[in-house]
C-alpha cells in the first residue's frame, strides 16, 4: 500500500532522513521506534505532505505521492495525527468530527460512521458539545484519532500517541487502536518507546540518526535483545 | 423551538439592536438617532473585518481599503453631477458624464470591493499570519497613497461632497441585520468551520483536508464585500467622502471594538462596536458639558481617548479574550453536556464555562 524508497529529508542543511526504505501492506501496523532525533516525525510529515522530501521516491496505493501537498494526500484516503494531540481547542467536539469528515461528499454514511466512532469512543458522545479544549490528555488524543477515522483513510499514520499519557489511558489508545485494525485499517505508528508495540505490531522498524538499522516482522523479533541493541546502537554481539 | 434555539445565536444579537434602534427613533434627539446610525454602520464594518479576522485569527488592518474603494465607487456614480466633469475630470466618459441610480451604484461598488479583496487575498493569503496581518496594513497605505494624489479622479486629499444622503437608521439597521446573519451563516458553514479549525490549529487542519489558503481567501473576500457595504454607507449617511476618513484613526477605533468584546465570536462584535460607541458618545458629551442649576460641568478635553485607552488596557489585563471571551449567546434552555437542564434564567454562553484543564 505504501512504499517508501531511499527517501531523503531534511530542514536546510541538516539532513534529517539518509535513505530509508519503509513498505507498509494493507491490513499490517507497522511501527517505526527510535530514539529522539531519529527522524520518526520527519518520516510521517514527509509521507504526508507537510513536508517535501529531496530524494528517493514515495509510491501510495501504486501512484507516486513525493511533494503533493497535504490536502491532495488526505482525499487519496492517508491520515496523519500528527504529534502532541493536534485537536482544535476552542471549537466543539461535535465540530471537531466534523472537521474530520469534511472531505466527504456522502452524508448519509458520514452520520453513520458519526455514530461508529461516538461508539467506539464513548466518552466523546458524552461531551459531544462541550469545547475539545476541556477533555484531558487522553481524551482528547480520542478525539484526534476519532477525527481522522471520519476521513475514512486507507492509511492511518500516528506520531506517537501513547506522548504525555498515564499507562491506563495508553491502555485504552492502543485498544481503540487494536480495534480499528480488526476493521480493516492500516496503521503506520511512530513511537519512542519500544515498551508496548508488540503486541499490536505486524512489522517493527527501528530508525537511528535517519537511517532504518533494524527490521522484522513481530515474529523475528520476539526476542528484543537485538530490537534493544538497535535502538541503543550496541552491536548485537555486544548485548 | 429547535430552529428556534439554532437561531439564537443571531436572534439573541438582532433583536435587542432592533428594540435599540426603536427606542430611539421613538423617543431620541436627532443627535442621538446620527450617532447610533454611525454605530450602526461601524458594526456593518467591524463584522465585516470579524468574518476574516474572528474566524482565521489573522487581524487584518487594511479593511479600511475596501471600505474606500467602495465609498470612492459610489461617489463617482452618484454624485454632483455639474461639478464632476470639472472637479473629476480623469473619470472615464461614461461615468464623468453619467448620474446612476442609487441602488445599482451601491451594487457595484460592494461588487468592485469584493473583486479587489479577492485580487489582493490571490497573493496575501500566501503569507503566513503575522505577515499577512502587517501586508494587509500595507495594503491600506498604499491605497491611501494611491488616493491622496490621483488629483483628476478623487480630487486628492480634498473632500468629494454632494452625494445623496439617503441612509436612515432604519437602514443601517437592515444592512446591520444583514450581515450579521451572512456572518453567522459563514461561521457555521463548511467553509467557516475548516477556517476556524485552521485558526486552532494548522497542521491538523491541513491533515484534515483544509487547504488554509483557500478557506483564508474565501472568508477575506467575503469580507471584503461586506467592508464595501459599511464604506457605500458612510458615504451616504456623511453625503462626503476623503481619504482621511479611511486611514489608521478608524481602522484602530475597529480593531480596539473587536478586542475589546472579543475577537472570536460575532457576539463579540456587536458587543464590543456597542459598548464602546456608548462609552465614547457619554464622554464626548461630559466633554462638552452639561449644566447642573448654574453651574457648568465638563471634563477636560481628551479624556475621552484617555478613558478609552484605559478600558481597553483594562480588558487586555483581565480578560484576554475580550467581554465575550470568544464565545456566542446561547439558548439558555438547552440540554448541558452532562444531560442536565440548565436553570431558567441563567443565559449560558456556547461553551462550557468550566476552566480549562
């Protein structure tokens, strides 16, 4: 579904991205995990537009995507949540869905999908018209997720969403997530922690200083000695 | 009674300007009808500059302009007929020679407003906030510039006088209701809603689909068209048009109404343009004093400015977002968030009160 080959980003003259090659199928949750500075946010943003990558090329569904602008991307059906729970704070739960499925033509089955994600996130029925602003850190990364599940994405990309939030409620964000992958979606994941990823992961990248250094499907990595060197960037011998 | 509470926003705004404005046309001095109509027609301006403004979060300081244009437009169209050719004679023949009727003369004024916020949002809406909003105030000085000295078509700096007086408070009332109700219909419309996502946060926005350029653009050239209507209003309410009048002193006494009843909402439009029309009428008046037995009363003059500098540093200290903090009147019967019924009585404001988290 999505191909990324020898992509090159940067901001000026730091590169921040040398060539990484991630390919995500349809149906899989692949993480990308590393360490601060390993350019995991640079990945998403440039997958999705919000920035243009120098090199290499990204292919979406077969078609190349590198340098179309957010918006373009986001009616081709890919999703991004960006980091630190991007929610609009003075509007409405209610206006902030609708937000989400404004791309969308078919009202009909937006009302239903409404009435899915309220069901699946029950906490935002309750305060459906209370200001977003006011919901706590996890509900409001609910919202976000909710939000971009009304643009009825191919491909879900998420920066980090376990950020800032106590285990309980991360708890409830990977289940919600574990969720919306038995219907179907395609999850692309962004984390620092390796801690909770395997449970919910298909396919596991390791990325350090802007280059993938290590990566498996979740079978191959049961034994996280060597996810844990990579990410620490001990030779595997040494560990 | 659903529609009703839809419309309540806009209802809770119109009807107690309506009731205003008949009080006064009952029972007020002429003096008191002129500086309401002016009121009036500050309001048309300042949602005007709100629809763009409240709804993107970029302030814009160049409103003025389209004000002008239209102003400029309706003049050339309307007014004195024997001294145009002379007093203005760069205008082309056909509108040198010509008087139009009053109402296709306003029409395409507005119109030409609205085509010239929509050629200058092609390229400022490109730039990012802060730049937008200091681009917009180029924009006004280029205009005033361009104005000022095109001797042979807005007679310069002097005042073009002679046009029709036809504006009432009456209709500046209309015109008030008019774009109130454009504005809210905005706000709430698919397009309103992405700006206003924009304005929360454009990253997400754009990863929502917004394009940011284009929902910014549409919202400045809708008010652009409504800014042309407050300048066709001046001119005809004043029956003068300068170019001194659509400059800094006016743009600021707007953009310190909005900041003072709150930039977000449209509520914070009409109160701020309200409230502060009031509080400068009083002091102008104790200015000028009034006589209690023999004795004259009056304050020293400028303390008008001083007091209003005063009420708008107050309002910057004590609540940033203004006298209605960003919010819309709201039906005070509906249903809370916790499913509880709200007390009769106790106007609520559209969102919660509770503090943020």
């Amino acid at each position: 579904m999505l191909e990324v080959k020898q992509m090159v980003a940067g901001y000026g003259r730091l590169t921040a991205l040398k060539g990484v090659d991630i390919t995500v199928k349809k149906g899989e949750v692949v993480f990308v995990v590393g360490p601060n500075g390993a350019g995991k946010s640079t990945l998403l943003k440039t997958i999705s537009g919000l920035m243009t990558p120098t090199g290499g090329e990204i292919r979406f569904q077969g078609e190349r995507i590198d340098g179309r602008g957010p918006e373009t991307l986001c009616r081709r059906g890919l999703a991004l949540i960006p980091e630190g729970r991007h929610i609009f704070k003075t509007l409405t739960v209610q206006e902030n869905l609708q937000v989400g499925a404004m791309i969308r033509k078919d009202s009909a089955e937006v009302r239903s999908d409404m009435e899915m994600v309220l069901d699946t996130f029950p906490i935002l029925r309750e305060r459906f018209k209370g200001v977003a602003g006011n919901l706590s850190g996890g509900e409001q990364q609910q919202l976000a997720i909710a939000r971009s599940i009304l643009q009825r994405p191919a491909l879900l990309m998420i920066d980090e969403p376990s950020l800032g939030l106590a285990p309980l409620v991360i708890d409830q964000v990977y289940d919600s997530l574990r969720k919306l992958n038995e219907t179907g979606l395609t999850l692309l994941i962004v984390e620092q922690s390796t801690g909770r990823i395997m449970e919910l992961a298909s396919r596991i990248y390791v990325l350090r200083n802007g280059k993938v250094v290590l990566e498996g499907d979740r079978e191959e990595l049961t034994d996280t000695s060597a996810l844990d060197a990579a990410y620490f960037g001990f030779s595997s011998d040494a560990a | 009674m659903r529609i009703f509470e839809r419309l309540f926003p806009v209802l809770a705004l119109v009807i107690p300007l309506a009731g205003v404005v008949w009080t006064i046309d009952q029972f007020g001095s002429a003096s008191v009808e002129r500086v309401a109509t002016e009121a009036l027609i500050r309001l048309v301006f300042a949602i005007g500059l709100y629809i763009f403004a409240g709804n993107s979060g970029i302030v814009s300081f160049g409103h003025m302009t389209f004000c002008a244009i239209a102003a400029y437009a309706t003049a050339w169209q309307t007014c004195c007929a024997m001294l145009k050719p002379i007093t203005m004679s760069g205008l082309p023949a056909f509108i040198r020679d010509n008087t139009f009727p009053l109402l296709p003369a306003a029409l395409t004024s507005i119109a030409l407003a609205g085509v010239v916020a929509f050629t200058s949002g092609l390229i400022l809406m490109r730039l990012s906030s802060l730049s937008a909003s200091i681009s917009t105030l180029a924009l006004m000085f280029i205009l005033n510039v361009i104005y000022s000295n095109w001797t042979t078509v807005t007679m310069g700096s002097s005042t073009i006088v002679g046009l029709p007086v036809y504006v009432t408070i009456w209709i500046a009332l209309g015109c008030a209701v008019l774009v109130i109700v454009i504005a809210y219909l905005y706000q709430v419309s698919r397009w309103g809603l992405m700006l206003r996502a924009a304005r929360e946060d454009e990253v997400a926005a754009q990863a929502s689909g917004t394009s940011l350029y284009w929902s910014r653009l549409i919202a400045f050239t809708l008010s652009g068209f409504v800014a042309g209507l407050a300048g066709v209003l001046f001119a005809h309410f004043m029956g003068t048009v300068s170019i001194a009048n659509f400059f800094l002193n006016h743009t600021f006494l707007i953009v310190a109404m909005l900041v003072i009843g709150g930039m977000q909402s449209l509520a914070g439009a009409v109160v701020g343009v309200t409230f502060i029309s009031v509080v400068i009428e009083l002091f102008r008046r104790a200015e000028v004093g009034f006589s209690v037995g023999s004795t004259q009363i009056s304050i020293p003059a400028g303390s008008q400015e001083l007091i209003l500098a005063g009420i708008m540093l107050l309002i910057l200290i004590f609540r940033k977002a203004g006298i209605m903090g960003g919010k819309e009147l709201r039906w005070p019967w509906s249903v809370r968030d916790d499913g509880t019924v709200v007390g009769v009585g106790q106007v609520r404001l559209a969102h919660s009160a509770d503090s943020h988290r």
